[in-house]
C-alpha cells in the first residue's frame, strides 16, 4: 500500500494500523544479562549519565518514525528487549537522525518505519522520517546514506551494521553498503508485511545478542519468520495452524491463510544474499 502526503514526499509499505502517533520522544533502554527481565525505558539524559558513571555503551541506536498520515506498529520495544543497550528514538527528522548518531556512536542501527519515500519520479526511494508535530519528513536518498556512512566502522565511527526494515529499502541499503562502505546492511528488495518485518528484526537482533554473526543471524531471521503460523487446514481437511508467511516477492500468488511476506537481503563488501 502507499500513501499521499498532500505534499511533494509519498511513501508506502508496511502494514499501517493503529492511530496517528504522539509528538516524538526519545527513551532509552539500559540491560545487563543479570537485570534483562527487570529493564525499563528512561530517558536518553539518564542514559547519557549512566555512560558517564561508567556504564556499558550503547551499541544499538533504533529510529521507529511513525506518520500521522500512514501510521505504523512497530517492533523497537521488542528489540530492545533483546538485551543490547539500546536507544530508541521514537520519531524525528533526518537533522535528529544525525544528531544521536553523532551522540550515541552506535555499533548497530535499526530504523523502524516507511523507506520507500519519493520526492519526485525520477527520485530514488528514501526513508520517511516524521516532523515533531507528526508530519512526514523525506530527503534524498545519497543524504541519507551519506549520513549513515559517516559513522562507518572502518571510516573512524563504530557503524558495522545498519538494518532499514521497510518497504523498497535495497537500493538505499545498497548505496550505504557499496558507496559508504558499511560493513553489512539489512534490508528489503520488496515491499514486506509488518508482522514479517516485526519478527525479522527481532529475531535477527536476538541471534546477535546470543552470539551469532551477521551472516548466521539474517538466515535464523529468514528461519523465524517462515515458522509463523494462522489458522488454517491440512491436506485431509482437518483444522490446524499451517505456515502464514513465505519469503518471496508480493506479486506471488498464494492458497490462503499463506502470505506473501516479501524478500529480505543481506549486503555486504563480498556480495549479496536474499
């Protein structure tokens, strides 16, 4: 699905549900692997001082950006849940974008939100950030990857991975990986269904947190989704809960309660894989 803004940016993609979001906010998760389960948000501030005091860096900075035009569910929450320590930033502009990756100087980032965004026809789709009264926000694409390579591991920042989880985001995460030369760079080749986008990321992120690599943690990511189920029947006609997603391009057509979840991949500096 797409939308309009009224304005010269459109976007389309995941699933929109829910109601328009609040003005954006920032909070921040701090776990250790003996209080995970007793975490809670605070705010970036008291995130700030507690690094201070000497307290584990952030290494994961997530972007949930949620339009009043076209809102969205989704997963920050649960990833930070994960266990790393973790930033999200509930809304902002491409300006706020740059700021917490100047501050935090993550090792990881999510952004959580529509990526396929268009200023104009011949324009290359982007991410759709949100304004603080939540209005949509867009910019070119180069900036965006430009903005994001700037904090590239190998480039003097700490940036190994980023992971656009929305719709259309390839040739951006391309454009981070070949040109910016980010390390690895998650991303869709189509358009992808929230729920499938929202067990991905916290799936991919989880197999990090256990020790996984990159590689390991895209194909058990891959592996967690096709594993989701809805009610449906076997072969005999008897009820059961049968697969709901299939990793393939939405165009496919599928028997129902099966769904075309989309095509996620894997960039790196040696290749590509889906």
């Amino acid at each position: 699905s797409s939308f309009d803004t009224g304005a010269s940016a459109s976007a389309g993609g995941r699933v929109a549900v829910g109601t328009s979001s609040s003005a954006s906010e920032v909070g921040v998760v701090r776990k250790t692997e003996v209080e995970a389960s007793a975490a809670k948000r605070q705010r970036t501030d008291a995130g700030e001082a507690a690094r201070e005091a000497g307290a584990e860096a952030v290494d994961l900075l997530i972007m949930a950006c949620s339009p009043d035009v076209s809102p969205l569910a989704n997963e920050a929450s649960e990833v930070s849940r994960c266990g790393f320590p973790a930033v999200i930033r509930r809304g902002g502009t491409a300006n706020d974008l740059a700021a917490e990756l100047a501050k935090q100087k993550p090792r990881y980032f999510l952004f959580s939100g529509h990526a396929d965004a268009s200023l104009g026809t011949q324009s290359e789709k982007t991410l759709c950030f949100t304004q603080p009264g939540g209005g949509a926000e867009a910019i070119e694409a180069d900036v965006v990857a430009s903005t994001l390579g700037r904090y590239a591991a190998g480039g003097g920042g700490r940036l190994e991975l980023v992971f656009l989880n929305g719709c259309d985001s390839y040739d951006l995460g391309a454009k981070v990986a070949y040109t910016h030369r980010v390390p690895y760079v998650v991303c869709w080749q189509t358009k992808v269904k929230d729920g499938a986008a929202r067990v991905f990321a916290v799936e991919f992120f989880s197999e990090l947190r256990r020790g996984g690599d990159v590689p390991r943690a895209f194909e058990m990511a891959k592996d967690a989704v096709q594993r989701e189920t809805a009610p449906g029947q076997l072969a005999s006609g008897q009820a059961a809960a049968v697969t709901q997603y299939v990793l393939c391009h939405p165009s496919r057509p599928l028997p129902a309660p099966k769904v075309a979840a989309g095509i996620p991949v894997l960039v790196t500096q040696e290749g590509e894989r889906t």
